[in-house]
C-alpha cells in the first residue's frame, strides 16, 4: 500500500513539507533561548557579581529545557504509538509556541525579583516537554511515509528544521542587534524575536492540519497491534538498542552546542568579536547545514547508515581542535573565525545529524517507534545537549580561557563514543544476516563493520 493511497489528501512531498515547517518553529522557538542566554538573560534574570556565576545560571535554565525533553518524548511518545503521530504534532506545535510567546512577556529581576527566574524556569520546563514530543514525530512523519530505500533522505529532511531554527533564531537575534543600540537590544528588542513565536505558530499548526496519519502506523492500528504501554515495550525488548542509540547521540549533543551555543560567548568574550558578527557566523554555518543534512542522509542510504554516522561522529569530534586554535590565532581576522566555524558546524556536523534520524528510527518497530526514538533522543540530550554549555564553561574556567583544549577533548570523546556505539549497532545488523567469514585483525574488522553494515 502506497502513501497516497492511504493518504487522498497529500503524498510524501506534503507530509514532508509540514514536518520540515513544523521542526523548523519548534526549533526556533527552543534555541532562541539558548542564542540569548549568554548575552541578555544573564545580565537582566540572574544579576550576580561575578559574570561567570550569572552565565552559567542563564545556562543552567537552558539546560532545564533538555532536562524536561525526555519526559515530553515518553508522554507524547506514548500516545503517538497509541493514537497516532499527527495528533500529537499538533498540540507540541501549541505547545511549545504559547511558553516562547510567554518567555518574550516575563519581567525582569530588576521588576519582580526572584519570580522573574522562576518564571523564565517553567516556561523553559514547558518548552522542554513541547519539543521532547514534537522531534520524534516529525521525523517519523518522513520516515514512515518513505520508500525504503530512501528513507535516510526523507528523514533527514525534517532535520533540517534544527539547521532553519536556529539560522532564524541566530539570524532574528542578530538583525536587532544591529539594528538597536545596546540599550533597546537589552531593553526590549531581543523579546520581539520571541513574541514573533505566536506567527510562526499558526502557519505551522495550519499546514500540519492538513496531513494525515502515515501508512506504516495506520496498519499497526488497523491490525491492533499498538503496544498497552509503549515505554515498557521499549526497556523490555530492546535495551541494547536504547544504550546504543543514547550512545551514538553523544556527538550530535556535545557539539552542536559548542559551537552553537558555547562558541557565540567564547568568540564575544575570550575572542572579542563583535557580537553580531559572532551571531552572523553561526547563521551562515546552521544555512549550510540545510545543503549538507540531506545530503548525508542520502549517502547514508548509498553508503550505509552506520558507516557513514561512524567515520562522521569521528571527524566531527576531532575536528574542534583546529576549529578552536584559529579563534585564538586569527587576529582577529573575521574570514579566518568563520572559516574556522562553518567547516566542522556546517559541513562535518551534518554526517551525523543526516543520518541520524533514519538510524534511530530503524532501532525499533513502528509500534513502539514514537516512544523509542523520542526516548534516545531526549533522554541522552540531558548529557550530551543540556549539560554541554555548562561543562563547556567550568573546563574552560579551569584551564585558562587562552586554552580550549580541554574543550576539544570533550568533543573528541564524544565522538569516540559515538564511534564505538555505532560500530555495535553495524554488528548487531550484521549478525541477523547470512554468517560471513570474520575478518583477520582489528584493523580489517574495523573496516568491515564501516563496509557491510548496511542501515541499521
């Protein structure tokens, strides 16, 4: 049964269309605030006398946000392997979009005092919970809707919205920067970027109403075959592939938010770039990922999914080393930063979070899927995501701000982890084929796992 069959009023390219759109706004709205947190909620939601202690409180609620993930993904997960995917899209879509409109209306400290921070904390708590449900259905929208063969490509498409949301949020924020003095950029200028949440909403919630239920699922429903309690399908049939997949997300966290995140601080405080062109290189990073992501993902279903995720959680990782002994000896050479930036965010990045949702996806059966996927995904953002800027901070703080390199290491053990976890998912497919030959030595084993492996 073909989609279009199953689905009158749209085919793939709608259904893809509308998990692109709807990812792209929940991604705007969830990193806007980490774009922000170490430039303006600093100074005007946690005063302190020591700069060092107000940032990484301002870092600490962003952290909140990925802490709230994974308790969105199982509540939103479990009634998308009951109900269905479209439902719950819609209400993450709301969901999400109401706590940023809020976050743009919240008085500061200097008004309201410690309600201020503890306001900014449960609308970021609420954002968590929104985006926990939405990533894993909007992927899955794609990926069930997909042939086969091409499914790394199709699921790859929806996360391009993490590329869009955070070139707008980054693009939103640095556009008001230039365009208001320091004064009305403080005052009142970055709540525009969040405010403008309640538009980009209802253009989302308008498109993804009209597309329907995917195939795969609708004959999981049609068959009674859901799962009575999706989450403890999940732990009791496939622990290995939850550890494995947690574990193959570690790169895709760590270094997305540092230098997405920790980088726009580091390059405005220890660099001394100017903030807007700090902003502006990170935009021009996330628009070439919106080339690149697709384009992994389709080397993935020519290549292997896990042979591509592999080598990609490698270079990706290793690749902050050079990235950061430019910033420091660029001389202020504002090519040379960006350069620096782009290469390992905007190309090297992207061969792990192409494939990565394909890859997830195909660790678990359609009726456990939802709560699957959103549970790696989520649950090991705590650690690899919401951690990272704060962890960032303190090794920086103890090395010597003149001395990253305790936060390139970092980066590179989280993509040998990555690496390592990935290469057990190839062997794990590789076992339930046709017995082959093993290989002579470590080294030609390693090979063969990135060789044969097909998608996971």
């Amino acid at each position: 049964m073909t989609a279009s069959e199953t689905n009158p009023k749209g085919g793939l390219g709608r259904v893809v269309t509308a998990a692109l759109i709807g990812a792209t706004i929940e991604w705007y709205d969830f990193f806007l605030y980490g774009v922000v947190a170490g430039i303006v909620l600093n100074k005007l939601y946690f005063p302190a006398d020591d700069p060092l202690v107000s940032t990484l409180l301002a870092y600490a609620t962003f952290a909140v946000g990925f802490v709230a993930r994974p308790l969105g993904g199982v509540i939103f997960g479990h009634f998308g392997d009951r109900i269905g995917r479209k439902s719950m899209l819609v209400i993450t879509l709301m969901l999400m979009g109401v706590a940023t409109f809020l976050i743009g209306l919240v008085p500061t400290y200097a008004q309201i005092g410690v309600a201020a921070p503890v306001l900014l904390l449960l609308l970021r708590i609420v954002q968590g919970i929104g985006l926990g449900g939405e990533w894993g259905g909007a992927v899955l929208m794609a990926f069930e809707y997909a042939p086969p063969e091409k499914r790394g490509l199709y699921a790859s498409i929806p996360q391009i919205g993490l590329a869009l949301g955070l070139c707008i949020a980054s693009g939103v924020v640095a556009g008001l920067s230039y365009g208001l003095s320091d004064e009305q950029f403080l005052t009142w200028g970055w709540r525009l970027a969040f405010l403008l949440s309640a538009v980009l909403v209802a253009v989302g919630a308008y498109i993804r109403l009209n597309v329907m239920e995917t195939p795969e699922f609708s004959r999981v429903k049609e068959a009674n075959r859901e799962a009575a309690i999706p989450f403890v399908s999940m732990i009791r049939d496939f622990p290995g592939n939850v550890l494995a997949g947690m574990g193959a997300r570690t790169i895709d966290g760590v270094f997305f938010n540092v230098f997405a995140v920790f980088s726009i601080g580091y390059l405005t405080g220890t660099v001394k770039m100017p903030r807007t062109q700090a902003l502006l290189g990170v935009t021009v990073a996330a628009l070439l990922l919106c080339l690149t992501i697709p384009i992994a993902g389709w080397l993935s279903d020519r290549l292997g999914r896990t042979r591509v995720y592999a080598w990609g959680s490698l270079l990706t990782g290793f690749s902050a080393f050079p990235a950061f002994w430019v910033f420091l000896n660029s001389d202020g050479s504002t090519a040379a930063i960006w350069l620096a930036l782009i290469v390992p965010f905007g190309i090297l990045y992207a061969s792990v979070y192409g494939p990565e949702a394909a890859l997830f996806s195909e660790l678990f059966p359609a009726r456990v899927r939802y709560t699957g996927i959103s549970f790696v995904y989520q649950f090991s953002g705590i650690f690899a995501s919401g951690l990272t800027p704060i962890v960032a901070t303190a090794l920086l703080q103890y090395s010597g701000a003149d001395r990253p390199w305790l936060v390139c290491a970092y980066c590179a053990f989280a993509g040998l982890v990555s690496a390592a976890s990935v290469i057990w998912i190839g062997r794990r497919a590789a076992a339930s084929l046709p017995a082959q030959p093993l290989p002579a030595s470590p080294i030609s084993s390693l090979r063969r796992t990135f060789h044969d492996a097909g998608p996971a």
